[in-house]
C-alpha cells in the first residue's frame, strides 16, 4: 500500500506541495529506476548470505529511512520557473535513489520466497494469494489516501502515510514471517540440460 501510494501520488505531491514542474517526477523514476537496477544486481547474492526473508527485511528498513527523510523535505521556495515553478528540492533525488534500491531488494526477494513457504501442490494456490494481495493493496491505498487528503488538505501527509505503512510492513514480516534458506540445486549444463546424450 505504502509503495502503491507514493507511485500513484507522486506527480500531484511535486505539483500541487512542492509547487515544482511536472517534468521533475521523470527525473524521479530515472533516478529510481537506475536505483532499482543496483538493487536487482546485488538482490540475489545478499538473499544468499542473509536468507529472502533478512533481505525483504533490509530492503523495508532501507526504505522506511527513505521516506521518513521524505516527510522532511520542504519546497525551495525559490520561483525558476516562467509560471513560477519553484526549484526542485534535490535531497528527494537521494531519497528517491534510496528507496529505489530498497525496494528493489523487496520485489527480488518476495515472490520467490512465497513460493518457498508452501508445498510444491500449493504453488498454484500460494501465488493467488500473493497476487490477491498485492491488487487488494493497490486498489484500496489510492482511496484510502485519497480520503486523508480530504480531512488533512495536505499534500504532506504522503510521506507520513507511506512511512507509517512501510515501517508496520516491516516490523509485521521480521516478527512473523519464516526465514527458510533455500537449498542450492545444481543446474544442469550442456546437453543435459536438454536431456540430450
């Protein structure tokens, strides 16, 4: 809900608090993005040593910091646009990188993991649920932020809200989710793999 929130809200957040331009949130999702690859590169070798469940954690933690340091980022104040955008405050690109990363090592690490914490006749059932889930969150964050921007009338309240979700996302896998190593398999290679003679 927490990461649904900030995609969905981000480009009315830059607009409507920081008073900045629209094209600012194209730098976000580069710099994200980038972010993100890094995250997925080094993902799998960290949930090698420390297990899925220490890396989804790590990668929560990383970005509660992000966007607790979000709710303290204010508008510049210095008008640089001709309609009098004000400048872009450049510490939500760091926050931006940051999360980025954090998050990538969530989306690495989540799904195979679910798949992990069932029995191979449960597969089926186990990746409903994941996806149940996950639509189920995207569909009720807009709505329910949308209603605390009606009683706050801030678009400050974003941040707050993500970071009290991703903090709580975070605390609630650490104390009750299973950390399960995953046994290594050796991969077939040349022909074998194929079943070839």
């Amino acid at each position: 809900m927490a990461d649904n929130a900030i995609g969905t809200y981000i480009g009315n957040y830059v607009i409507y608090y920081l008073n900045s331009a629209s094209s600012s949130t194209m730098l976000l999702t580069i710099i994200g993005g980038v972010a993100s690859v890094a995250g997925f590169a080094v993902a799998g070798a960290i949930a090698d040593r420390i297990g899925r469940k220490w890396t989804i954690s790590l990668g929560l933690g990383v970005t509660v910091l992000a966007i607790a340091a979000m709710c303290f980022v204010a508008p510049t104040g210095r008008v640089t646009g001709a309609n009098g955008e004000m400048a872009f405050p450049a510490a939500l690109f760091g926050v931006w990188a940051v999360k980025g990363f954090g998050m990538a090592l969530v989306h690495n690490c989540s799904f195979p993991m679910v798949v992990e914490l069932c029995s191979s006749k449960k597969i089926g059932q186990f990746t409903g649920y994941y996806y149940a889930a996950s639509m189920s969150a995207q569909t009720v964050t807009p709505v329910l932020l949308g209603l605390m921007f009606r009683v706050t009338l801030a678009w400050r309240a974003l941040p707050v809200y993500a970071a009290i979700l991703f903090a709580l996302s975070c605390a609630v896998f650490c104390a009750l989710v299973k950390n399960i190593k995953a046994r290594k398999v050796e991969n077939a290679r040349g022909l074998e793999a194929i079943e070839g003679d």
